[in-house]
C-alpha cells in the first residue's frame, strides 16, 4: 500500500501519481484498508532478446542498441504484470519470460513495428524442482472447441503432445474437449490446430499445476531461411519469411511437408 502525493493534474482533474504499480492501492493514510492483491499467473515460457549483429543489421530497423532494447522492455513490465525480464552475463543478451509464446511473440511484434531490431531465440520451458529435488515442468488445462470430422487427427496431435484427455462432449456438429498438457506441447500447437479445423477450431487455456516431467515430446525441425542464413551459433535466430533474401542471397521457405526450399534471386 502506497499514500504518495500526486505529480501533476490533467485539464480534466484526473491527479496523475508515479511511482505506482499495478496491484499496488493508493490511499491518503495509511490506516485505509488496501484492496486484496490479485495472484497472477506465474511465467511459464522464457525467450531471449539479443542485439542483431548479423550481416543483415540495420536493414529493418533504426533502434538496434542493447538499451534500445533494454529500454523497451522495462517500459513493457510497467503495464504487461504477467511478463518478467532479467540482464544475463552477456551484455547484449536479456531473458525474456511470459505466459505463453503468443505473449511474447505480440511482444516481438509491437517491437518490430516500433521500429526495433533484435534477435529472439526459440521458446523454452521454465522448469524447477519440488523438495525432493525432482524435476517438474508447467502443466495447463486445455481447451478445445473442435468440428468433428477433425477430432482424429486432433486426438492424435495432442497424444504425441503429451496431453491427457479429462473431458469430452458432444453437440451437434462440433466437439468439445479438455485436456491437461505440459506447457511444452502447446508450443505449435496452435499451427496445428488452425491447419487441422481448417480454421474453425478454438482454444484457450490456463495455467494448472507444476508437476512430474512427462519425458519427450517429439520435435518438428523447422528452418524459415536459407542454408546459411537464418541460425547463429549460439541459438539466437533472425526470423526470415519466406521469400526473404538471406546474407547468402538464397530466397529461403518450406513446403507443406517440411522440407526447406531455396533459391537464388534474380
């Protein structure tokens, strides 16, 4: 609980404070009773924001600087309560942590329109260990809003994806479904699920548990650029769309089997 005096007034009386955050309840004494703090979620997915020193930097962007970026992301937590973000070893390098890869990646985005230029690296899970030192992972209970004639191929998706079905019904048309699903296989999920519905499948979910590491889940290997031009050495990645030029002037994409496809520009 805070009382601070405001900062300023606007023309239409509002009092404008700083220094206050949100959960955080302003009062003029302090023997006013705050307002109870809502928990939230904790981050389950952790990304890393780099400086774009590729051959390509400075091509899409004008804000490029680690405290460009930096900068960014500090504006970010005052309104984002969900998201955390952390200075690594590494200078230029900032972990990244949020609810869900979509969290993030609407991050990126805002970013990139704002004119930013930085380096993101693959999602990875944020796992910890209970009392006895045994490994656990993030578990969330899923929701699904599927037709029917796509419930084969959906079932069989979230079993390699390590999902356990808790509840199915039925009506009309369409199916609905909820399952419990390591927060590793959500990641791509969504991909799946639009192609598999042909667009008419919804989900959500929510964060239940941390419980027992459920084992591997099998990887689809993917490449969005030429041979040579969308990896670094140490897991950082440009993202390159297809058809966009890549420092060894390869047009770089993929088929819808997964196979990349390159070739020389004109």
């Amino acid at each position: 609980m805070k009382f601070p005096r405001p900062t300023r007034a606007t023309s239409s009386g509002w009092r404008v404070f700083e220094g206050a955050f949100i959960g955080e309840t302003i009062t003029d004494s302090p023997d006013r009773t705050p307002l109870p703090f809502v928990p939230i979620d904790p981050p389950t997915i952790q990304m890393q924001f780099a400086v774009n020193d590729g051959p390509l930097a400075g091509q899409d962007g004008k804000l490029v600087t680690a405290r460009h970026i930096w900068d960014r992301l500090v504006k970010e937590i005052r309104t984002n309560v969900a998201l955390r973000i952390s200075q690594t070893d590494a200078p230029n390098i900032f972990n990244v942590s949020g609810r869900g890869e979509m969290q993030i990646a609407i991050l990126v985005e805002q970013m990139r329109r704002e004119g930013h230029e930085v380096l993101v690296s693959r999602p990875e899970v944020i796992y910890r260990k209970d009392k006895d030192g045994n490994l656990q992972e993030p578990i969330e209970k899923l929701f699904l809003e599927i037709p029917k004639d796509a419930m084969g191929d959906v079932m069989q998706n979230l079993a390699g994806r390590k999902g356990e079905i808790t509840n199915m019904n039925h009506h009309g048309d369409e199916v609905s479904i909820e399952a419990m699903i390591p927060t590793r296989g959500l990641i791509g999920f969504e991909t799946d699920l639009v192609n598999q519905t042909r667009g008419l499948g919804v989900m959500s979910h929510l964060f239940h548990e941390y419980g027992p590491d459920r084992g591997d889940i099998a990887a689809r290997k993917k490449r969005l650029a030429g041979q040579h031009g969308g990896r670094r050495g140490d897991g950082l990645r440009v993202e390159h769309g297809a058809g966009t030029r890549t420092p060894d002037g390869r047009a770089g994409g993929q088929d819808l089997r997964g196979h990349d496809r390159g070739r020389e520009r004109p």
